[in-house]
C-alpha cells in the first residue's frame, strides 16, 4: 500500500477520536503486512494535533546533511534548554529546516522526548535516577511516625500505625497555585529578593517546621541562598532532575488549563491575565485535591521503577 494511503487512514481514525494504539490495531487487523509501525503512527496524531491537514511530505529545507549541521544541533539543543516547553514548530523556524528534521535532532542526535509538555532526556543517567528515586523515599519518609500502644500490666505491643506519604498532600499543596505574569523585556528573581521572602516566611508563627520541597531553579540553590537555609536548620530537599512528570503544576493543573484555554483568542496580556485568574477562581478544592492525590501512586511507581520517569510515551 502506498505510504499517503495509510496515513489517510491515519487522519480519518484521528478525526473519528480514535487514540494511536487504536488506529495502529485496526490496520493491523485488516491490512496485517507493511503497516506503519507504532512510531509512525504516534507521529502523525501528533502532526494531525498540531493542526497539520496534508498527508504528503513537506518540501525539505535542502539536503539532509543541509539540515542536520553542527550549527542547528546547537541552536535547537540551546533553545530547548532555555524554555522546555518550546514548540517544534518554533524550534524548526528559528533554524529554516523542516519540523520532520527537527524532530529527528530531538530525538535521535540530542535524545530527548516530550514528557508533560516538556523537553527531557530520553533516557535518565544512572545518577538522576538515584537522585529522583532518593528524593521521593525521602519525601515520602520525612513525615512518617510510628505509634506503639501498650498495655501497661503486660508491657508489651498492641498496635503499630504508620503514617507516611499521607501527609504529602498537606506539604505539597501548599502554593501549588502561584500565578506570575511577565511584561514584555526580562524578569529575574533575584537572589536578594528570595533571601527576603524565605526570612518573611521564618518569622514566629510561619513555616517554622521546615522546607520539605525545594526548587533547583538558581536562586533557589544560590551559595548565599543555602546558607541562609542552614542557618534556619530547614531539612532541604532539593526538586530530582527532569521530573515534570512528579510536579502536580505540570501533570495536573497546567495540562487542564491548556485544555481550557485552546481556541481562544485574545487582543492583550491583561485579556490572558483575566482568563487565568477567573479559571482558577472557578475550580472547586477536589480539582487540586485530585492533582495532589496523583503525587502517591506517582512517587510510589517512581520508587518501583529505580527512580526512571513515571509517564512513557
């Protein structure tokens, strides 16, 4: 069968709401030979999700080692470092070659892949995994107590209850919901400024029973930052590499508010800024009831699985 024929097919399963694994099985089921592989068809619900209608070949931006250069490897390996939720369409303007060849550097010279809307390595080192499946025991373990009842006349045990990653919910949610909107030109945080808040927030009466969750963003773990912390004698845990695949704001409230947001149109910031703020206001506290209640069986397969991320392809 002819290449453009199956993924024809392809497209009317996508519009008939058809999910990749289903479509790959129906043409399986009644074409058996030379059907396209689980790849390829992922690949083109993606290309069909982005908004893509034609089924033929783009025009290729010059020959293949045209496209694949030390110079587009760097500028895209850059680009995706500074924001890891950049787009392959952007990625493939910025660089004038086809999103086809993009996907290629991605994937199979800079192995990456896309997990919760964000760029990570296709494959964790053995030290991130150690790190990532350290820092979920960890979280799990810092708020586990044991209660041991006795009888007074016998001495001896009666009932051992454990409490543990139930009481991640009540760390984590505190602000799991921090909205920032940024003017046009840059804005940093400043090491000086997050020193402030974290004194502001030591003061009697606020969070004086430590930081169990911790960014690794730069300010975060600036030298003069984590010597302040020390001081506070704040049980730090420092946020596993590549995980957005554990981050509720990503797996959870971010993915349900692209959803709400898709088709829309609007004429300025202020007009987003607006739409954010009322989505939020609308949620009922079961919606980030339900993207903290994620966290448990999330760190519990992160645990499993030797630290290796969570969501597959």
């Amino acid at each position: 069968m002819d290449k453009n024929y199956f993924r024809s097919l392809i497209k009317h399963y996508f519009l008939r709401d058809k999910t990749a694994k289903e479509t790959k099985e129906k043409l399986d089921k009644y074409y058996v030979a030379n059907t396209p592989s689980d790849y390829t068809v992922k690949y083109w619900f993606r290309e069909f999700r982005g908004g893509r209608n034609s089924t033929t070949d783009e025009i290729r931006s010059g020959r293949l080692s045209d496209a694949v250069t030390e110079e587009n490897v760097k500028k895209i390996h850059e680009m995706v470092l500074a924001d890891r939720k950049v787009k392959v369409r952007e990625l493939a303007d910025a660089t004038k070659i086809s999103t086809e060849r993009t996907r290629h550097i991605l994937g199979e010279i800079l192995h990456m892949k896309k997990l919760s809307c964000r760029w990570v390595p296709r494959m964790l080192t053995p030290d991130q995994k150690h790190e990532q499946s350290f820092f979920v025991e960890s979280c799990t373990k810092k708020n586990q107590t044991t209660i041991i009842a006795y009888k007074t006349q016998h001495i001896q045990k009666h009932h051992t209850y454990t409490r543990g990653i139930q009481k991640i919910s009540s760390v984590c949610i505190i602000r799991l919901v921090r909205s920032m909107y940024e003017r046009a030109g840059n804005t940093a945080l400043k090491r000086g400024s997050y020193r402030i808040e974290a004194r502001h927030h030591k003061r009697r009466g606020m969070l004086t029973a430590g930081v169990s969750l911790l960014h690794n963003a730069r300010p975060h773990v600036a030298a003069s930052t984590t010597a302040l912390l020390n001081q506070f004698s704040w049980d730090v845990l420092t946020h596993p590499p590549y995980s957005p695949d554990l981050a509720p704001s990503d797996y959870h409230l971010f993915t349900k508010l692209k959803e709400s947001l898709a088709g829309k149109r609007f004429q300025s910031d202020e007009e987003v800024q607006t739409a954010v703020t009322n989505w939020t206001k609308e949620l009922a506290g079961s919606f980030y009831a339900e993207g903290i209640s994620k966290l448990v069986s999330r760190y519990t397969k992160c645990i499993e699985i030797d630290g290796n991320y969570v969501e597959k392809d």
